[in-house]
C-alpha cells in the first residue's frame, strides 16, 4: 500500500507526503473553502457553480502545492497557471476576485503545512467581509447625476438642432453617445448622456422634448458603471 503512494521518480532525497497528512490539509482546505463560500452567499449575487468552485479552490490549490512543494521551478510554473484565473464569460466583481484570491491564499497555506495559519488567516478573513457585507460598507452610494436619455426622432427632423433650445434650459452638460437607425430607417434613435440644472424638473424636460419629436418615445435613465469598473 504504502507503494501507491509514492512517486515513480522519487528520490532519496525527496520528501515524501505521507497519507495522514495530505488528508488532513485536503480536509481543512475543504472545511475552509466551504467557510469561505457560506460567508460569501451572505447577502449577494451568486451561481452555484461559482459557490462550488469556491468551496473546492482551496483544495485544489493545497494539493497543487503540496505536490510542487521544495521544487522552485515547478511553483514558478504554478504561479504563472494561477495567473491565468480569470472570468472567462460574465466579467467578475472586484469582490468575485478578492474572494478567489482568498480562496487561493487559504489553499497555499494549507499546502505549505501551516494548518494553523490557514484556519487563523480564513477565519480573521470572513469575518472582516461578513462585517462589511452587513454594516453595508460601499452598498450606499451617492447617485449619480449623470443620466441616459434616448430620444426616438422621425427620418425627416434635423435633430442637430431641433433640441438646442431644450438643452439649453435644462441641462448643464449633454454628450451625444450614439446614433442609430430603426424600423427600416424611419426612425432615428438617439442616445445622450445629461446633467440636469434642476433633477426636479425631469417631467417638464421630457414633454417639451416630446413636443418636439413628434411625441414619439424619450426615455430617461440612471447610468450604469461598465462591467470592467471594479
């Protein structure tokens, strides 16, 4: 038995993990990815399949290192696979990759041997983010002034200029984003981003836009923050 687990390319100078103890670091690892992963859940967006591959992070990266352990060249090489971690279809949260790269962090300490260290640094860890989650550090942000405003126009108005007057008396800046065409060319959708003068004078903006674009749809709406934002 003892055979089974020993390397084909052991030498005497390898050393060499004993059974016990790789199950002990896998077993914490694991205990500690699934902390990891309950405290994350905690009032927030999440997939299952995002809350599993946190829960197992830390597991994978404990064995990875385990294996590589006393050998600079092939921790180099880890290092450089770790990198490649990103999110390959929905772009994450700066949150997302913190938690992962906790996660991470907990699995190499495990690697390492230092089982107290991990269960001290994981625990230190969620319990700083269950605070900030709950005290809803970052969740109570100012809004922006910044709006969306989309105007539908007719092919044969000049929408260079028929808003001017408009614009002028109600906002402070405005910023053409996009032109496009729509219901094969009859129409024209615009899309501005504005600063009001006065936020309370939003309903007389959008009649007197209306009286202007043939009462055809204008649609007003906060601003986003890009996917890439962190």
């Amino acid at each position: 038995m003892h055979s089974l687990f020993t390397g084909l390319f052991d030498t005497s100078t390898t050393t060499v993990i004993s059974v016990e103890n790789f199950v002990l670091c896998m077993v914490v690892a694991l205990i500690l990815g699934a902390l990891i992963a309950a405290v994350y859940t905690y009032k927030s967006r999440y997939t299952a399949s995002f809350v599993m591959t946190l829960a197992m992070l830390p597991a994978i990266v404990c064995i990875v290192i385990m294996m590589v352990n006393g050998n600079v060249g092939a921790g180099v090489a880890v290092a450089g696979a770790f990198s490649l971690v990103r999110f390959r279809s929905v772009p994450g949260t700066a949150k997302d990759i913190g938690t992962i790269f906790m996660a991470m962090a907990a699995g190499l300490i495990c690697g390492m041997g230092y089982l107290g260290f991990a269960v001290l640094f994981t625990v230190i860890m969620v319990v700083v983010m269950f605070i900030l989650v709950a005290a809803g550090v970052g969740t109570h942000q100012k809004e922006r002034p910044e709006k969306v405003l989309k105007i539908t126009v007719p092919e044969d108005l000049n929408y260079d200029e028929a808003f001017d007057e408009v614009f002028e008396k109600y906002t402070k800046r405005i910023e053409t984003v996009s032109v496009k065409t729509s219901n094969m060319g009859s129409l024209y959708k615009l899309t501005y981003h504005v600063i009001l003068n006065n936020p309370k004078e939003e309903k007389a903006f959008l009649d007197d836009l209306r009286c202007r674009n043939g009462n055809l749809e204008v649609a007003m709406n906060r601003l986003e923050a890009n996917n890439s934002e962190l």
